[in-house]
C-alpha cells in the first residue's frame, strides 16, 4: 500500500513537470503520503495544508486540480485597500524567478511601502507616468519608488489600474495589473484521476511481488 501511494504522489510530481512551466520546489512538494500500519490499514495522498512561512501550495493549487476561481493571494488580501479588493497579475516590469512566479523580495518591498502608498499624495496616476517618461523626469520627490497607477477619462472613474515602479530618470514600469475578475482556471493537474490510475495499473504487479518477497522471507 504505501508502494502504492508513493508511487503515485511520484507520479504527480510528473505531471506537474508536464503541464506547469518550470514548477519551483516548493509547489513540487506539495503533496504528502499518510503511510498505512500494522494497526492502520489505509494509506492516501495528500495535499500539505500547512506551512510555517507562506502560502500552503494547495492554496494556489486547488484551482489547477479541481478547476474554477482561485482565493485571493495573500499579498492580494493586504493591498486591497489599494487596489479596491481587485486581483493582481505580474505586470512587464515584474522581476521573476526561475519559475516565472514574481520574486519573492519584490512582493516584500512593495508591501513594506503600503504606509506610503495609502496616502494619495504620494500616488501617481497613468498620465503623470507618462508625462514623467515623455519628460526625463526623474520624480526624487517621491518618498518611494513605487506607486498606484489610476484610470483617467471616460469610464475610468478613478479605478486603480496598477502598482507601477520608478526606476530610472523618467523610466516607469508596471510591477503589478489589477484586475477586477477573479482568476479562473480549467483542470490541468486532475489529482484524483492521476492517483486512480496509477494505484489500478500496478497493484496487481506491487501485491505479487510483496507476497512473493514475504513467501521468500520466510522460507529462508
């Protein structure tokens, strides 16, 4: 049994490697197995709900294996007063790991400045940016070097448009979008269906060869 279930939380780590782009170590560990006992007679894969530091991978995972919204990040959650409860996705200027997720570190330097960015002083709209760029600016006056972008003209009425970064003289770059649906995503990693598979096409062959192995334990 335990065969069994390793066998197929390693074959979801497979597939994940097929259907994800570069998937980070974290995210491949994901998965965990509940081995069975002489006094447990049951053994499962699971999904590791808890992590002492960041998200569980099951927090963004669960889109991917069951379809559907997904809950806000994190990080989604503490700028939402910024962004009016919308949603982020990387923006061009977003700096990425290996894995193509957003870096870690910019996340963290983005929130360290929420202070600075809730005050609408110190926030910038699209137009400004622009005009910043199309005039060699280079905004020192700003206390930080990031800030909330706004729509401007008809219909725009304001909506935050993104987290923008200034990082040169008159050169601005978008880190974040906010967007105001919730991400949905269709099935790309169907756990219960991988599993089911795997556990069908080798328990006859896993159950022979540990009786065997048994039977020849102990006639020896």
């Amino acid at each position: 049994m335990n065969k069994l279930a390793n066998g197929a939380r390693w074959q979801i780590i497979d597939r994940m490697k097929e259907v994800f782009d570069s998937p980070s170590r974290f995210t491949l560990g994901g998965f965990t197995v509940k081995k069975a006992t002489p006094s447990d007679l049951s053994a499962w894969v699971g999904t590791i709900d808890f992590t002492p530091r960041g998200t569980p991978a099951i927090r963004y995972l669960g889109p991917q294996i069951w379809g559907g919204p997904r809950d806000m990040k994190r990080s989604e959650e503490l700028l939402s007063d910024i962004s009016g409860g919308q949603f982020w996705v990387p923006g061009p200027g977003a700096p990425l790991d290996a894995s193509g997720n957003i870096q870690r570190s910019e996340i963290v330097r983005i929130l360290s400045r929420l202070g600075v960015m809730q005050q609408s002083q110190k926030n910038m709209s699209d137009r400004t940016a622009r005009r910043l760029q199309r005039q060699n600016k280079n905004a020192r006056g700003q206390r930080s070097e990031y800030f909330v972008g706004h729509a401007k003209g008809r219909g725009g009425n304001g909506r935050p448009t993104g987290i923008f970064k200034l990082v040169g003289p008159g050169k601005v770059v978008p880190i974040l979008w906010f967007v105001p649906t919730r991400p949905t995503y269709r099935v790309r990693l169907p756990v219960n269906e991988i599993v089911e598979n795997t556990v069908s096409a080798r328990m006859e062959r896993t159950v022979t060869n540990a009786i065997n192995a048994e039977v020849k334990r102990e006639m020896s």
